[in-house]
C-alpha cells in the first residue's frame, strides 16, 4: 500500500510540474508554412551531410594529432576543432536567409529562397 502512494504522488507530481511548465511556455507562435524550403533542405542535405561528416572526421583527426603533437595541450586541439565546427544539417531558415550558414568560425548569409510577400 505504501508503494501505491508513492507512486500516485510522484504522478500527482509530474503532472504538476508539467502543468507548469506547459503556463510558462506562453501563446504558441503562428508561422507560415514553406514547403518549398522544406524540401530543398531535405534534398541538399542529401550531399550536405556526408560532406559535413567527412569534414568533421577530418577536423577530429587533425585536433587529435595536434593535440598529440603538443604534448596533451587542450587548447592547441580545441583551436584546431573550432576550425571545424558549425552546423550538421542544412535548415529552411538558412535557405530562407533567416539564419546564417555556421561552419567554423565563419558565417554566411544565404538567399535561395525568397519570401512572395
């Protein structure tokens, strides 16, 4: 019996905590849909991915040897992985322009898509 309630107050529990939550989430955001987009990103993602993960396998390898090379130091490899960084995957908002292209360091803005309003 002592397990039963315990676990009806841990229920209880979580869904209060969910309940919560879900107040302090606000009014959802209304956004158009772009199917477009959408499936362009899907499409280059198709030859943007692999690439990314090539590029990040290499980026690994050289913070690893790097890292090796002088002597376990964290910050040469660090330095080298940040060459390396940025997004895995392609996004409508990218495509879009509404938000960079990461890679590394560097940002690019994009424009493949435009907006018909």
């Amino acid at each position: 019996m002592r397990y039963f309630r315990h676990g009806l107050m841990a229920i209880g529990l979580v869904a209060l905590l969910a309940g919560a939550a879900s107040a302090e989430m606000g009014a959802p955001t209304v956004r158009e849909p772009h199917p477009g987009a959408a499936l362009l990103a899907a499409f280059a993602n198709t030859v943007f991915t692999p690439v990314r993960v090539a590029v990040t396998a290499v980026g690994a390898e050289l913070g690893g040897v790097t890292g090796l090379l002088t002597a376990g130091n964290e910050n040469a490899a660090n330095d080298v992985w940040g060459l390396f960084g940025g997004q895995n995957v392609l996004q409508p908002e990218v495509l879009r322009g509404k938000e960079p292209l990461r890679f590394g360091a560097y940002e690019y803005q994009l424009l493949l898509l435009r907006d018909r309003h």
